[in-house]
C-alpha cells in the first residue's frame, strides 16, 4: 500500500498501467473509495498511468476530526497531481466531479483534461421552479440518511440511501459484504460533505477560465436535475464537450464499465498527445 502524506492527512493511492502513458487521476464520489473503479482500470491502463485513491476521510485514508470541506479535497487533489507530476488528465464521479471542477475553477495549469459526470452541483441551477421542486423532492430521503448517520447508526443509514436513494428495494441484501462495508465505514464522511456550506456550488466565473478540454456527461436514466446542471456547466466551460449516455444513470463507471471507459478514452485520445490549457474543443453528441 502506498500512502502520501498531503495537508495534513495521510492519504492512500495506487498508481496502475504502463509507464510511458499519460497519467490519468481518477476520483471517486461520496459513500465509495477507490475499488469503485476497479472494473473500469484494466481498460484505461492500456493506455495511461492511472492513480487511484481514497478521498480524505474515506476507507483506508486518514480521516481527521472536525467538519470539513470540499476545498480541502481540491487542495488533496493538487497535491497528489503535483506528485504524479503535473499536468495530468483528471476524470471523475458524482461528488468527485464536484471535487475536479473546484480545481480547475482555481487551479487549471494542473489539468491536462477533465470529465466529470453527473456533479451534484446543484446551487448552478436554483432558481428553476421545477428543478426547485424536484430537487426538494430528493432531499427529503438524503436528510432522513444523514439525521440516520449523525445519530450514530451509520448501517441504517447506509441501508436507506442504497434503497431509498440509489438503487431500490432490496438493494442492500444483494449487495456484497465488502460493498456495505465500504458504505457503512464512509457514511460519517458523506454526513461530513454535507455539511460543508459550499459543498454543491462552484464558483461558475473561475470555472469559465479554465480553457482546457473538457468532457462532461448525464445518463438519460438519472434524475432530471443532474441533466440540468451537465449542462449548465457545459455552457460555463469554454469548448467542453457535452455526452448523454443513454440507458445510464449515475454509476455508468459500475454499470456499464467498458462504455464507460470506450467514451473516456476516446476523450483522451481527442485531446492529444500533450493538450494544454488554452487548447479548445466544441463537440456535444450522444451515447447509443
């Protein structure tokens, strides 16, 4: 196992794939870690050096007492890309996203390229009546996971976002004994991200600067407001490709893994053998 230690917190990583490719940092979403993307690796290592790592506060990384932030996962992030060696690509998931792009709205020099899908950036769309109420409408089960978390019963409330939130009814028997694991030990964290008060915002005119290539995608299967923000997003990023995937939803890396990793990749290739920011490209299309 390796571990670095950045910001104060001793952070695990894995670095994979052959060692002349462009290096590739992946990063997870909430309640997850690392082995998230374990079915997407052997295809991306074809090609890159990929690092894999466990978000502060997550699994086998250190978690440090005190409310966080997600600044403080951008500064993590920074730190382990400066090690790997700047600038690199960047694809993340979920609460991830939300982590790459507060990075590249203050930091784009450390990014090669960037795709994110499905960030829970929600204050980008406020003000929508209907967004508005369908967003409420969602909140109300993830309040009842977290008021679960912060009481202590992290199991139960584990158990409720997996079958009220994520997948359905009797989700959680069929999931594997190391996947509830993994989602019992981080629910103190994910209670943790949202009560950050900057955790679903972003800071939309810094983001405009960041000038680099840039993938951004929605499955067609996910809530309507994720859809909404990609594409509130994908006008804020100058030249960012916009890409729905048909019959996904939020996990496409866990669901459909070789798409998944066929539309990153094709990504990557389009940007070149050495893209910096300032490199553009426009591109919007749909996944079949």
């Amino acid at each position: 196992m390796a571990r670095a230690r950045v910001n104060g917190v001793d952070l695990f990583y894995e670095i994979k794939g052959e060692g002349e490719g462009e290096p590739l940092v992946l990063v997870h979403g909430s309640w997850t870690d690392h082995h998230s993307w374990h079915a997407v690796l052997p295809h991306l290592t074809r090609a890159h050096r990929v690092l894999v790592y466990d978000r502060r506060g997550h699994s086998l990384s250190e978690r440090p007492p005190g409310q966080g932030t997600r600044a403080q996962d951008e500064d993590d992030l920074a730190a382990l890309i400066e090690m790997l060696g700047a600038p690199v690509h960047v694809a993340a998931s979920s609460f991830g996203g939300s982590v790459a792009l507060g990075l590249a709205a203050r930091r784009p020099e450390l990014l090669r390229s960037l795709a994110v899908h499905e960030p829970p950036l929600t204050a980008v769309v406020a003000g929508d009546p209907e967004l508005d109420r369908l967003m409420c409408q969602a909140q109300s089960p993830i309040d009842a996971v977290m008021a679960e978390v912060r009481a202590g019963d992290s199991e139960a409330g584990a158990r409720r976002f997996v079958e009220e939130v994520v997948f359905g009814p009797g989700a959680w028997d069929g999931m594997p004994d190391p996947a509830r694991r993994t989602f019992v030990t981080n629910a103190p964290t994910a209670a943790d991200e949202q009560g950050d008060p900057d955790w679903n915002t972003v800071d939309v005119t810094r983001l405009a600067g960041y000038t680099g290539p840039a993938m951004l995608s929605k499955g067609t299967d996910s809530p309507q407001w994720f859809g909404a923000i990609v594409d509130r997003l994908a006008r804020v990023i100058p030249g960012a490709q916009a890409r729905t995937l048909r019959g996904e939803g939020h996990v496409p890396h866990l669901t459909a893994p070789q798409r998944y990793a066929d539309n990153l990749l094709a990504f990557l290739a389009s940007t070149g053998s050495a893209p910096r920011p300032g490199s553009r490209t426009a591109v919007s299309g749909s996944l079949d």
